[in-house]
C-alpha cells in the first residue's frame, strides 16, 4: 500500500521529503508524509489523487502557509522581567498602585505609563478584505494579524486585531469608542465604502487619538509618493497634469483628496456607469459621490473612461481587473503614467500595456514598482505615536509621501524604480520622523509629563517616593 501511495504522488511529480509513522492501530498505519509540491493548485492534485487509493484515507492535510498561522502569528511578550518577589512587587501589587494613582490623578500620563504609549487597535468588520470582500470578522482575523506582524517588524509598533462582529456604524463606533482608552491610534481596515467614511469621520470627531483609514489615507500616500517619482521621471508639472481616477471608492477617493491637497487642479473620476459629471443626478443619494462630484472634473467631461483619459497623463486604477486596454492608453497625453492598482489582476498589465506606457506600476511584488501600503503605515503610526499627535492631517501625509519619495531619488531613479521596496529599512524610520516633524510644526505634537520632567509627580505620587526613599536609605 506504501508503495502504491508513493508511486502514485512521484506519477504527479511530488517531491516526497519524508515518512513518519504517527502510530499503529489494528487494521492501519497512520503515517505523516511531507511531499514538496510546485504550488497549492499542484498540492491539491495530489491530495485528490491520494483520496482516490483504495484502501488510503486522508485524515488530515496542510502546507507551509497554513503552518504559519497556526495557534495565530502573534503573541503578547513582555519588556520587563517578572522572575522574583521584587519584580512582581513593580509589576503588580503593591507597585502598580502608585503608577495607577499618578494616572488618576494626571490621566494624560497614561501615554507615557502604559502600553498606550505604543499600541494601535487594528479595527474590522470583515466586510471588505482584500479582494476576497465580505468574508466576516472571524475569517478576517489572519489578515489582521499579518497586519499586526508589519507593524512590529517595520515600525516598532505593538498593533492588535479587533474583529468587531457587527456592520452597524454606530455599534462598530461605539465599540472602538469604548476600547480607545487602551490604544495610541486606531487604524480602521477592510471595511466597505460608504460607511468606513462616515465610520472614521466620527471617530476623529470622538477621539483624542489618530484615526486612520488605511485602505483610503495608506493607500494615498504611497501613490503620491510613487506619482512625485514617475512625474519627475517624464518630466511633468505636479500640478499642471490631466489626472484621472478609475475606481472612486475608499482608496480612490482618498487619493483623489490628497492629490486635491497637494495643489492637482485636473482631476477625473472614472466609477461604473462612467464620467462623475456636477450635472447627473444619479449620484445625488450618495454623500461621497456627490463630493466627488463637486470637487473634480473642472471641465465638466461626461462620457465614458476613454473619454476621460483623451490627453490624460495619468491614469490611477483602484478599481479591477481587466477595465484597461492598451486603446484605451492610446489616447493618452505623451509619455503617459498608469498605476494599475488592482489585486491579483490589474486594470491593464504591464505586457498589455507594452511600450505606450512611460512609467508604470501595480500593487503586485511580481512587477515592478510595487505600491504597497506597508510603505506607510508602519511610519505614519512610530511618527504620531513619538509626536503624541492626537490627529492625522494632510500635510502629515504629504510629508510621509515626500518622503517615501525622496529615498528612490537618493538612490537613483528610474522608471522601474520609483517606489522602494516594501524590505527598505531606510523607510519607516524616514516616515516616522517626517510626520513627527510636521506634527511638531503643526503644533499637533503632544508633550508629555515625562518627556518634559521625569521627577514630576502627584502628591500621593511623591508621599509613596518619600516613604521608599525613608526605607531603604542605609542610615
């Protein structure tokens, strides 16, 4: 039968590894094998092919992805050691009773004296993830544990998934409302336009910490960051080009502000039925289509998206696969710029779109200049949690960009290379200092007790000081 099981998975071209005997029951064997295999399409071949044996079940299976996530793929460490009656004597009672105590009394030290000082909630309902959609808060919680495991690893920061297991705006607000104290910023994740707009309108409104979309602002910021570098590549005006957005839900709306901030004059937005025209009145039950509306398209264009990219210089497509044809690109300015944004297909590929393009990018490692939000949240977030800013505001996030971008040119542009790669350690820490200086200029930057005198304390905080100090002198 072994022999029968190997011969059958070496026929399909699986690489076996290994062989173990898990144990020996009465009737079988139950046996662990590893088998290398091309990919997971390649691996469910030969799982179909071994549940087809006679005489071979196949109890259980995983791979090397599913090994990862399991037990979950982060965990609570400490940063101070709890070994003896001393260390828990801080730690714990009686210790803690004065840190409480000074907080009580000064609430605002609660950033400096808990994990608050370095903590991001990242909050989803699990209606947006992805390109998989609405999948449900439970099915959605190892995307937010990768995006946890990108935090720490690039920006330092201790970031925790909340799953909240409601679509009501004003359960998921009062949820994170009720959390906050806990955390240093939140950052809201795959929930679905319209109502992550007015989900995060309202906690900016509520909170005294940064909110932060990052499907809509991450999004933005890298691409502007990519756009300084592409624009500079061809030799255009920032604020002189035809700019038009294919896709103008949360990431393409974000952009399409932040371009709006940077001085962008000409913008167009391309959504399903064509053109947002002022004039139509089919968008008028939808508040941020009716921004839209009113805040693009200068020359009042209608039609269809070929009809917005004539002499376009710059086609941004957060929308999805396959919406793009090389005709389409053909009618664009000269030395036309495409971002085709789309995950795992891209409005146009790179090969459709062949020599007409100047510069172009995706949100796929597989091409280059890959615009991937990693770029930017794990330093947007060390720079508001270092500056204590209780907001988040455009300029914060035309510094990130500017800076994202200046490190490609430090390092030499060129069009297959004007963003960084998502592995570039230089970037974090130059975003992070980029947007604590702004929110320093902006006098957003928050200052601490500690950070302004260490030996600051309450009354009740300096009493229990005294009587240590009464205890353990020598004499």
């Amino acid at each position: 039968m072994l022999g029968t099981l190997t011969s059958a998975i070496g026929d399909l071209g699986g690489d076996l590894r290994a062989i173990d005997i898990v144990r020996v029951d009465d009737d079988a064997i139950i046996r662990d094998l590893t088998v290398l295999a091309s990919g997971a399409d390649h691996a469910q071949t030969i799982i179909g092919a071994m549940h087809h044996i006679d005489g071979v079940d196949v109890l259980e299976y995983s791979d090397r992805t599913f090994l990862a996530h399991q037990g979950g793929k982060i965990a609570v460490t400490l940063k101070t050691p709890c070994k003896t009656r001393d260390d828990l004597s801080m730690v714990y009672t009686p210790g803690v009773a004065r840190v409480c105590l000074a907080i009580a009394d000064q609430p605002e030290r609660v950033r400096n004296l808990t994990i608050k000082r370095n903590c991001v909630a990242i909050v989803t309902d699990g209606t947006a993830v992805l390109g998989l959609g609405d999948i449900g808060p439970e099915a959605s919680l190892p995307v937010m544990e990768g995006k946890a495991m990108l935090f720490k690893e690039f920006g330092g920061v201790d970031a925790f998934p909340i799953a909240v297991a409601t679509k009501d705006v004003d359960q998921i607000v009062q949820t994170v409302c009720n959390i906050a104290p806990v955390f240093g910023g939140i950052n809201l994740e795959d929930i679905s336009a319209p109502r992550c707009f007015e989900i995060e309108e309202r906690l900016k409104k509520l909170l005294d910490i940064p909110v932060f979309h990052d499907d809509q602002h991450g999004t933005a910021v890298v691409v502007m960051a990519s756009l300084l570098n592409a624009l500079r590549v061809v030799g255009k005006n920032f604020v002189d080009v035809k700019i038009v957005i294919l896709g103008v839900g949360s990431a393409g709306t974000a952009v399409t502000k932040l371009l709006l901030a940077a001085g962008v004059r000409d913008v167009i937005g391309v959504g399903r039925k064509g053109i947002i025209c002022a004039d139509t009145e089919r968008e008028a039950d939808n508040t941020a289509r009716l921004w839209y509306a009113e805040h693009t398209n200068p020359r009042n264009i209608c039609g269809t998206l070929r009809d917005a990219l004539a002499g376009a210089d710059v086609l941004i497509g957060t929308s999805s696969g396959g919406h793009v044809t090389r005709a389409d690109i053909e009618v664009m300015a000269e030395k036309p710029i495409v971002f085709a944004l789309a995950n795992p297909d891209p409005e146009i590929t790179p090969e459709d779109a062949g020599d007409k393009v100047a510069v172009m990018a995706t949100g796929r490692s597989d091409y280059p200049n890959q615009i991937n939000n990693v770029l930017g949240f794990p330093g947007i977030f060390r720079g508001l949690l270092d500056s204590g800013a209780r907001m988040v505001t455009d300029e914060m996030k035309l510094a990130a960009a500017h800076a994202i971008a200046d490190i490609v040119v430090e390092e030499g542009l060129h069009p297959e290379y004007i963003v960084p790669s998502v592995f570039n350690r230089k970037v974090a820490p130059a975003v992070a200092e980029a947007v604590r200086r702004e929110a320093e200029r902006s006098g957003l930057a928050h200052r601490s007790i500690e950070q302004v005198d260490p030996l600051h304390s309450s009354p009740a905080l300096a009493l229990f000081c005294r009587s240590e100090v009464a205890i353990t002198r020598p004499d």
